[in-house]
C-alpha cells in the first residue's frame, strides 16, 4: 500500500516508522514532520535516527509546520522524554532533509502516483490541514486518512480530549470536515498493543541494529513510564494496510474547537437515530469509520514479525 506518514516522533511514532520501514506491505513514498510530541528540530532528528536504525532506504523527509495553526505550542515531553525519543536521539544521520516542505513533498508524491496514496497522520494535523487547503486537486485524489488521534470515549491530554486533536483543534476541525474519507484510530484502541518487559528483553536478545534499537526503546519507555507502554501509533498503520483486524463504527464526529473544557475533543455521535435527529453540527457532520476494536494479537504479531524479521 502506497503510505505517506505524517509524524511527530514521538517514541510510539518511532514504533510505527520503523514498522512502516520495513514491512514489505507498505510502500512508504514519504515522511513529513510536524511539531507535537516535542519541538519540530526534535521530531526530524528523531525520524532521522529511526530511518538509520531500521535501515531504511533512500525514502524523503521533509520539515512541515513548526507550530500549531492558532496556538502555541504545548508538548508531551514529560512522557517521551527531553528529546522527545526518552533519550535515543542521535543527530549523527548522515540522511539529508528533502528541500521541500511537508505539504510540498506530499503534493508531489499523490500527483506523481498513478497507484492510490493513503495518508497517515500519527501526530497533530497541522501539515495536513495545511496541504488540503493548499492544494485541493492533490488532495481530492487521496485514497483515505488513516489517522491516530481522538477518541470517542476518554482524553488523554485533558479529561475529555486526545494529544493529537488537543495539540491543534482548528486543523483537526479542517481535516474531519475536508470529505475526505477518514478512519479514526483514537484513544478507544490506542493502548490495547502493550508492550512488556520481556517482550523489550526478546527484542534486544536478538542483537540485529534494528531489534536492538526497538527493544532498548521499549526498554527505556517502560522506565520512564514505570509501566509496560503501548506501540501506540503503530496501530494506525497497521489499520490501514490489515483493515479486517479492526472493527470500525461509521459515527458522525464533530471537532470541539471552542475555549471551554472540552477544546480538542472529538464528539463522536452514538445516537442510532442520528440520521433522522434534528439539524446539528453532527447532522451536518461527515461520517468517520472510528476503530472501536483491534485484533491485539495480530496485530502485535504482525509488528514484532516485521520488526525481527522472522
Ligand atoms: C498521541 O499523542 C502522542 O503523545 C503519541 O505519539 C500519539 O500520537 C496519543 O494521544
Ligand atoms: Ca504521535
């Protein structure tokens, strides 16, 4: 499947890009960087660093939005550490940034694919936001957004409202409502693919660059955390290439850009008779497939095989 990710590495975005790296079921065109879990020099030096440990081929990265649209910006460093990677960042790649910006690069990528493009966010949709409003036509031509962020139940940021969406709600609110068709892998699933000691353990027993990388990251994340941790943003990848490992529900969301409690929050309409209630932003809404249930299992096989190779 043709991928462009969309990231703010982030260490469950690192999970992710070092599966979306090696799997022989992703054909990943491109990586765009945003600002979100750390400041947006971080996020590229990390993605950069992933690359190297998964060693990945010549695939482009670009910078995109330092910032959120209205916002300043607010990051979760107290979970992923100072760097924003609980420490693992090197700056020594010797991969260089594609001159093009984020929303440049994903223009150039959809225009030049005669296969579909599937759009994975896994950090705030500031550069995706962005690119819709920019260039429609590239846009129009997406497959689907296979997004990690919101929830149809808790926050996580806030008491009602996901990192992601919370981060920068007026993008999130350009992205819901572009018609563009879009799965929801929010807090619902987010922490179902747990990771253990002894998975980090099995993993750095292996001794390969990439499964040692991945199982001190997993090592490193449960210390800080004094949990075990979940792979997180992996989930929307793996969502978006095995879409029968998880069970959606087409649900009208509204993206809660006001300046009361609940800013960020993605109000999921449940109602079975939604279709026929009285006008409301939800009637007027656009339906999302909303990821209410993942096969762990598979998933999390379907991550350790490709990571480890075997
Ligand atoms: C999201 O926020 C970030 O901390 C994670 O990388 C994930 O994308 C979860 O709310
Ligand atoms: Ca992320």
């Amino acid at each position: 499947m043709n991928i462009i990710l969309d990231v703010d590495t982030g260490v469950d975005d690192a999970f992710a890009l070092l599966f979306a790296a090696r799997s022989p079921l992703v054909n990943l065109m491109g990586i765009t960087c945003v600002d979100g879990n750390t400041n947006l020099d971080n996020v590229v030096a990390n993605t950069l660093t992933v690359l190297d440990a998964a060693g990945a081929g010549d695939i482009p990265v670009a910078r995109g939005a330092a910032r959120p649209l209205l916002e300043l910006p607010s990051y979760a460093e107290f979970v992923h550490g100072s760097d924003g990677m609980v420490e693992m960042q090197s700056r020594d790649s010797k991969r260089t940034l594609d001159p093009r910006t984020a929303i440049e690069l994903m223009r150039d990528l959809i225009n030049a694919s005669s296969e579909p493009v599937t759009l994975v966010p896994i950090g705030p949709l500031t550069n995706i936001a962005l690119f819709l409003r920019a260039f429609p036509d590239a846009a129009s031509k997406l497959e689907r957004i296979v997004l990690m962020g919101g929830s149809a139940s808790v926050g996580n940021a806030t008491a009602t409202a996901e990192f992601n969406i919370w981060h920068d709600p007026e993008a999130a609110a350009i992205v819901f409502t572009s018609g563009v068709p879009i799965t929801m892998y929010g807090l619902d699933v987010f922490t179902d693919l747990q990771m253990t000691q002894d998975d980090a353990q099995s993993l750095i027993a292996k001794g390969d660059k990439t499964s040692l990388f991945a199982g001190t990251l997993v090592d490193r994340f449960i210390k800080q955390m004094g949990h075990d941790v979940t792979l997180g943003d992996y989930g929307a990848i793996a969502t978006a290439i095995a879409p029968q490992l998880a069970r959606t529900q087409s649900l009208r969301v509204v993206v809660d850009t006001t300046h009361g409690p609940n800013r960020g929050q993605t109000v999921c309409d449940h109602r079975s008779y939604a279709d026929i209630a009285p006008e409301s932003a939800h009637t007027r809404a656009p339906k999302v497939d909303v990821v209410l249930e993942i096969d762990i299992k598979a998933m999390k096989e379907m991550w350790l095989k490709t990571i480890t190779g075997n």
